[in-house]
C-alpha cells in the first residue's frame, strides 16, 4: 500500500469522522485505487492517530461500498461497480429532491445568495480544470437545501451513499459536460428563489438521477 508523503497528519484529538473523511477522499480521487489493500496500522501511521477510528472508518467505508472488509483477512479498495452506483445515484437523487422540497418554502434571500456564490466557485473551478475544488462547491452549493430541510434520516441516508455517487461526480466535472453542470445549478436556483418548490425539487432529482457510473449529470 503506497502511502502518501505529502498529507498533514491529524490531530490526535481530532474526531474518527475527520479519519473516515480522509479515507474516503483518498479512495474516491485515487489515491488508493480499486484492488488496493489497506492495512490500519500503515494508515494510522500516515495520519497519526491509533488504530481504533481508522478501524471504525473502514467500517463505515464498507457500508457505503467504498471497501470491501473480510474478517481476520484483509480490507481492499472497492473495484467500481456500475450498479452499487446506479442503487446509490437512485437513493441520493430522491433524498435531494425531498430536501429541496422541504427547504424551498423556508429559504431565505441569504441562502439563495450562499447557493449562487457555491456556483459562482463551482464554475471558476470547472474553468481551470480544478476537480477537487468543484467538488467541494458542488458540496456547498447542495448542502444549503440539506441543512435546511434538517432532516436527520435524509442526511444519514445521503451520508452513507454520497460517497459511490462521488466518483461518478469526479469523472464528470473532469470532463467536456462539466459546464453544462453550471447551467443546471443556476436553474435550480433561480426555481428556488421564485419559490417553486415542485420544480426545483424535479430538478434536484434530474440532476443525480443523470449520474452514472460512467458519469453523467451534475
């Protein structure tokens, strides 16, 4: 297991989430790629902290299909598999079309304005061919209907199945379609903003529900 030399190591009073976290990002940009076996005593060395919430993580990351866990033997980087993707995209569209028909009603001039700023980044990103930083807008921006509707089991669910969708995320915005995703944020926000939560939701849901394996729509 190749271990990268050039990443901060953790605070040792950091959370397992920000363990999990950092696993998780490590898989889905390629860090660790398909097949790749992970030994928890090689990754807390790298991120410096104990074995347990590296253990915790890996767990967690084998509920989400990121790896695969055997008992006693070893844990290894999931390979892709198009229809684990195809089941998350379908679980994760529809918890984001209930999220932003929950939040469109409440939302505020401040949270449409927080929406088009995340795309304001998101496009800036896509211009300079920077994949992780639109990610991390893509994130922002759809995250403003998710804590608004603060719904706990719609957020547990999309934590869970985000992440496989995320890879899907990644060979999209690298590529030639990645502008197009501009188009389709600016729309959903422009719905939410005039308040029409039927089709901003249907929006919500096209735009997940696009995503293939392969890569398609966000």
């Amino acid at each position: 297991m190749p271990i990268p030399t050039d990443s901060p190591a953790l605070d040792r009073g950091l959370l397992r989430d920000d363990v999990y976290r950092r696993l998780r990002d490590a898989i889905i940009d390629g860090t660790f790629g398909p097949g790749e076996q992970l030994r928890d005593l090689e990754v807390a060395e790298w991120l410096g902290v104990s074995r347990t919430p590296v253990r915790e993580a890996l767990l967690r990351l084998a509920q989400a299909g990121l790896v695969i866990a055997q008992p006693g033997r070893s844990t290894i980087v999931a390979p892709l598999d198009q229809r684990a993707c195809r089941e998350a995209r379908d679980v994760v569209a529809a918890m984001h079309e209930l999220a932003v028909h929950e939040a469109v009603p409440s939302m505020t001039t401040a949270d449409v304005d927080e929406m088009r700023a995340a795309n304001e980044r998101f496009e800036r990103a896509i211009e300079r061919g920077d994949v992780d930083a639109a990610l991390r807008a893509d994130d922002e921006l759809h995250a403003v209907p998710v804590t608004i509707a603060a719904n706990r089991a719609l957020s547990a669910v999309l934590d869970q199945f985000s992440p496989l969708v995320r890879r899907a995320e990644r060979l999209r915005f690298a590529s030639s379609h990645a502008r197009e995703s501009v188009v389709r944020h600016a729309e959903l926000i422009r719905l939410c903003a005039a308040g029409d939560a039927a089709k901003a939701s249907a929006l919500a849901f096209d735009t997940f529900y696009g995503l293939s394996s392969e890569g398609g729509d966000d």
